[in-house]
C-alpha cells in the first residue's frame, strides 16, 4: 500500500541531496538538477498526502517547501 510512498521518499531524499551539492560546489548544473528536485518533491507530496499517517502529513509539507524554494532557485539564477 505504501511502496510507492517510501520509494518517493527515497528519490526525493537523493535529489534533494544531489541538488545541495551541486550547488554547494557551484556547480553550472545545479539549476537544472534543481528543476528536477522541485518535480519530485511534488511528486512525493502528493504521494504523502494520500496517507493519513504524522509521518507522511510531515513529509508532505516538507516536500512542498523544497520545491518552493527549489524554483526559487531556479528563477533566482535565470
């Protein structure tokens, strides 16, 4: 029932932390990779949404503020 919930999860945490380190090394790519961090978050807060657990109503919220400030970034450095 939740496969697809933690496998989002799992996804979202890697981008999120491939996404940071790319900037952190000011990398020419990193706009891009935050592109693609911003899509998955929703992705997996729309998942998490679907489940009534504090765990997932959490992780929800924190994926839509990653991908808020994700196209933030996106639009800061066009």
């Amino acid at each position: 029932m939740m496969a697809l919930c933690i496998q989002l999860d799992m996804e979202c945490s890697a981008i999120c932390y491939a996404a940071a380190q790319l900037m952190s090394l000011g990398s020419d790519k990193a706009q891009q990779l935050c592109k693609i961090c911003a899509d998955l978050c929703d992705e997996c807060a729309n998942e998490c949404s679907k489940h009534q657990t504090e765990h997932c109503k959490k992780c929800a919220e924190a994926c839509r503020e990653c991908a808020k400030q994700c196209r933030q970034m996106v639009t800061a450095t066009v």
